[in-house]
C-alpha cells in the first residue's frame, strides 16, 4: 500500500511534462490546505488500514498487507502549496502518532524547481526528521530537452543547484522518466548530457541512487500520440553504465 497525498486537488503545476496523466492540467500552484480536513482524511484511512477491513474489502493477499510509504504527489508540484512545510509537519507528526513512521517511508516526489525558496527547505528538514525521502525530477539534461518534455524555464544548471540543495537537507533520489519521443528513441545527445550530469552529481558524494522509468499509461497532454515507451532493453543499457559510475540504480518498465 502507498498512500498519496494530493496537494494539488485544482490540477494546477509550475510545469507541463508532456507524459502527465492529468487531466485538465493548467498551469499554477496548489491552493490553500484546510488542515482540519487533511487531518480527518489522513486519520480516517490510516485508521481503516491499521484497524479496519480494507484489506479485506479489497482482497489484499495477506503478504502484501503493508504500508510501504506516504507519498505526496498528485494532480502538480506539490511544493507550490503556500504552507509546505506546516504540511509536511502535520502529516509527519500524525504518521508517527499513529505507529505507521518510522517503519513505512515518507516520499516528497517533486520536480525540484522551488527548493532554493526558504518555505521549501523548511519542508525537506521536516520530512527529514521523519526519517522521509526526495525523489527529484531530472527527465533531461540539456536545454532543449527539458523546454521540450517539461516545458520548463528552470535551466539545467539551476535544476542541478536546487538537486544539490535537496541533497543537503533530505534523503534525495534521482527520478528520470525515459521516453520515445518523435520516434527518436533515446538520442545519442540526451544520452551524453544525462551521463556528464551524473558525472557532476558523483563529485558531490552524496546522491547515491538513480531511479530509471518509462511512460506506461496514456498521457493526458496535446503531445500524448508523439510519445511512446522506451524499450527494456534501452533503459537496462542506460543502468548499466549509471552503474558503472557508481551509483546505485532501480529500473521501473
């Protein structure tokens, strides 16, 4: 069982990756929380996953009775929300109240693009003192691919500075979603720049793990018929080599 936490309900993102499954995706940021009512849900499901028949209603298999983690992710960036950190306290603090932290994990997935804001930091220090976890976003490493698959105007060099940041603070994973764009595959060009990328990340020493997946459900954006899932056999190729330079990597098809 992982247990997400939607910030933002009005499906609203500071980016627009073109593989999003979202519908209706507009840009901006999440509204504002009622931390009452994010409380009452959060109590609520914990309570009927820990005390009540859900497992049972759902014909869960007995081994796989176990909440693996709490992820916030959803319908957009969810460090947009105005009281990130306030948030991720609340959230942490019930968790452990209610005997699910430390033993199931705390996972932030973000695309990074506001850890340079102090509001932001606030919320990686909390979701460090619960023993919790970053997974970054870094689809590309050159500035064409990221206008191109994440419509994004965070630099890449920008991008790296905040992932560097987020390391400092939390536990901070790389995700890459890899893609059949055009029907260009992976070019020989995203390839290199991805490679020399991790190159620079490995002289900093502290981001040990690499996280490589493929679309596997329809994209929701005007870009869904150009885009296609990489091959096993690509993204096994790329592993390899990220685990020639050290890291430790985890292949999702």
């Amino acid at each position: 069982m992982s247990l997400g936490i939607n910030f933002n309900t009005n499906n609203a993102c500071n980016w627009r990756c073109v593989y999003c499954q979202v519908n209706n995706l507009t840009l901006g940021a999440a509204p504002a929380v009622d931390f009452a009512l994010l409380e009452q849900e959060l109590r609520y499901f914990l309570n009927d996953l820990l005390h009540g028949d859900f497992y049972d209603r759902f014909e869960v298999p007995a081994d796989r009775r176990i909440i693996k983690d709490i992820a916030i992710a959803g319908d957009g960036e969810p460090s947009t929300l105005k009281q990130f950190a306030e948030a991720i306290e609340l959230i942490g603090s019930i968790a452990t109240q209610m005997g699910v932290f430390p033993n199931s994990d705390f996972v932030l997935i973000t695309n990074g693009s506001l850890m340079h804001q102090t509001r932001v930091q606030k919320g990686l220090e909390a979701l460090s003192r619960y023993g919790g976890q970053v997974w970054y976003k870094f689809d590309s490493a050159t500035e064409a691919g990221r206008r191109r698959f994440n419509n994004a105007s965070l630099s890449c060099q920008a991008s790296l500075d905040n992932l560097l940041i987020s390391s400092r603070l939390c536990t901070t994973k790389v995700q890459t979603c890899l893609f059949d764009f055009d029907q260009q595959g992976l070019t020989e060009q995203e390839k290199t720049a991805y490679l020399e990328l991790l190159h620079k990340i490995k002289a900093d020493g502290v981001i040990k793990q690499i996280m490589l997946y493929t679309v596997a459900r329809q994209s929701k954006q005007p870009e869904a018929g150009r885009i296609a899932p990489l091959p096993a056999a690509v993204l096994h190729a790329l592993a390899d080599e990220i685990r020639g330079l050290g890291f430790d990597v985890s292949v999702s098809i």
